[in-house]
C-alpha cells in the first residue's frame, strides 16, 4: 500500500516519481541532473519507490527485485550509477 506522500508523488508526477518510472524503464541516463560531467546514482530511495510502484500494479513488473538473476542483471547493467546502499539493498535478502 502506497503512503499518502507515495500517492501525491504519482498524481503530481513529481521528481521523485519520475526517477522511479526512469529507473523501472531501464532509462536512467536521461535523469535531470544539474552536473552534466556527474551522472545522477540510483539511491535506495529510488528503489524502494519503484518497488512500491511495482506492488501497487501503477507499472509494470519490469525490475523483479525478488529473483537473483533479475537483480544481478539489474546491478552488472548499473554498476557505475548505483550506489554502495542500493547494491546492498538489492543483495541483503540473497545473502
């Protein structure tokens, strides 16, 4: 079930909601960033917002953070823009 602050983020298609989508649609490099020699990282945040947005059926499973492979995939693809927590994150329930 989605927080009220989770539900705003969706109706108002916030920053937050759209790292979320970007993330899921395998688009990550389009992230907005105000740095353009830095690209933006994946934070535990954002993946934890996509994951909720996966559990209330608004998107599409497209990330399934539950199957090893999926997540392994996930992490080789991402390596240079994910930070230490998300890949911890990601791993903690493999381990």
């Amino acid at each position: 079930m989605l927080s009220a602050a989770d539900c705003r983020s969706v109706i108002q298609h916030d920053a937050r909601y759209q790292r979320a989508r970007k993330l899921l649609a395998d688009d990550w490099q389009s992230v907005d960033t105000s740095n353009p020699l830095m690209s933006e990282l994946i934070t535990v945040q954002d993946l934890q917002f996509a994951q909720a947005l996966q559990r209330a059926q608004l998107v599409p499973l497209t990330l399934d953070l539950a199957d090893y492979g999926s997540v392994m995939a996930f992490l080789n693809h991402h390596q240079r823009t994910i930070t230490t927590a998300s890949q911890q994150w990601l791993t903690q329930k493999f381990k």
